[in-house]
C-alpha cells in the first residue's frame, strides 16, 4: 500500500538512523497520521525495500530506525523501454504512472510531428522533476523496489536511432499484432512507441521500421494517446514478461 512505503533518495542500511526529508514527513505525519513506533516501510531504487519504525517526530523532521532489509526484488523478464510523446494536461501523468505500475523499466518523453505540447526550457526542466516524481509515487504504490529510468526530452528520430533491435510501433493500419510476433531474443531491450493525439505520420512509421520497429495494431478500435501504451505494454507483458 502507498501508505506504508516512502521513497528516500539516500543510502539505506540496518541498525542506522536516518531523518526523513521534509515532504516524507509531511506526508507521513500530516497525511497518514503516523505516530512514534509506528512501522513503515522505505525504498530508494536500489532493489530492496527497508522496514524502518519512527523514533522521533517534529514540525520539520521525522527520524526512523531501519530494523531490516527485504531479499532484492527480481529482476524482470522483460525490459521494456516506453517511447512517449507528450501529451496535453493530465494525460502524461496517467499515461506515466499506469506504465511503471505495470513494470516498464525505462521511459523516454518524446517529440513528434503532430505533437502538440510545446514546453520552453525552463518549463520543460519544471515537467522533468514532476515527471520524476509521478514515476516514484507510482512506485511507492505499486510496491516496485527499483525506480524505471527517466530520459530527458527527445525527439522521435532521435530516440529510434539508439540501437534498437527489438521494437515496436503501434499502427491502427498494421497487418501484425502483438500476438503474431516472435518473442524477443533474451537479454534484448523491446522498445515500444505509441503515436501522439495526432498519431504518428507515415513518414514517421517507414522511418521507425528502418530502425528495426515493427508495426503492430491492438484490435480494430482507435484508443487514445494515453490508453494505446498501456494496452500494449499489458499484451507484450502477457505474451513475454511477468503476467504469464
């Protein structure tokens, strides 16, 4: 539950005592109404999870003791790494969140032709930490140990020249579907992209599938920017990764 696991980006080890940042303790003391001795539990992405109890709380800090440390969380069958143009409003963060709950390990924002979502640098820099922090509280809810990395901004043709030899393009007008692909070789990173609001142009496919992407189609129905990922990383996770 998310109110038992609380993300720290410091080291984490048994029998020590650390002082929670500020926005833990508000959370932990304001919010869920926590009290000393009370147990919670602690993450930072390095695989494990920490049971800590609280031992001291004020206005401005919370200190806990860390009493121990879980096995390290498996590593996934399937590496996915998400290509995800932006999107308007609320749809980035949902989109974001519903990936890391379901196990993608890498998530690059992207540019395209049809997007319509134009960010100036300071702006951008602000939707990078709030992006970052979608992503941990996701984590914190979803019970995942290791933090999905985070990629700055790119631009579509950019990202798909990174050496893909596994990938996949979501296409309405595809022949192929997930379930008619060969399964990726092991140790291989899958790549998967889904179009923006507007959708990806046909230039933007054949230049896709140049780069080892192949177009892919999720039934007969149009799904939205922020639905196509999420159905698509769900089927690749039924197919190949862990909901088998």
């Amino acid at each position: 539950m998310k109110s038992n696991r609380i993300y720290q980006d410091i080291p984490l080890q048994c029998n020590t005592e650390i002082r929670l940042d500020a926005g833990a303790t508000h959370h932990l003391t304001r919010v869920l109404r926590r009290r000393i001795d009370d147990r919670i539990e602690l993450f930072n992405g390095d695989g494990h999870h920490y049971t800590a109890t609280i031992r001291k709380i004020s206005k401005r800090q919370t200190v806990v003791s860390i009493l121990s440390q879980s096995n390290p969380e498996p590593a996934a069958p399937l590496d996915i790494h998400l290509g995800l143009p932006l999107s308007k409003g609320q749809r980035m963060d949902f989109a974001l969140q519903k990936a890391v709950e379901l196990g993608v390990s890498c998530i690059t924002p992207l540019l395209t032709e049809h997007t319509a979502v134009k960010l100036p640098e300071k702006r951008l820099q602000q939707k990078q930490q709030h992006w970052k922090q979608v992503i941990i509280s996701a984590c914190e809810q979803s019970g995942r140990c290791r933090l999905p990395l985070l990629h700055p901004l790119i631009t579509l043709d950019a990202w798909a020249r990174k050496q893909v030899s596994y990938g996949i393009v979501l296409d309405p007008r595809a022949g192929s579907t997930p379930g008619s692909l060969p399964a990726p070789p092991t140790e291989t990173t899958l790549h998967l992209v889904c179009g923006p609001e507007g959708g990806l142009n046909r230039s933007e496919i054949e230049g896709l599938v140049q780069q080892h992407f192949t177009p892919v189609r999720l039934g007969p129905r149009i799904l939205r920017t922020e639905t196509a990922p999420l159905a698509a990383i769900t089927a690749v996770q039924m197919l190949w990764g862990d909901f088998r």
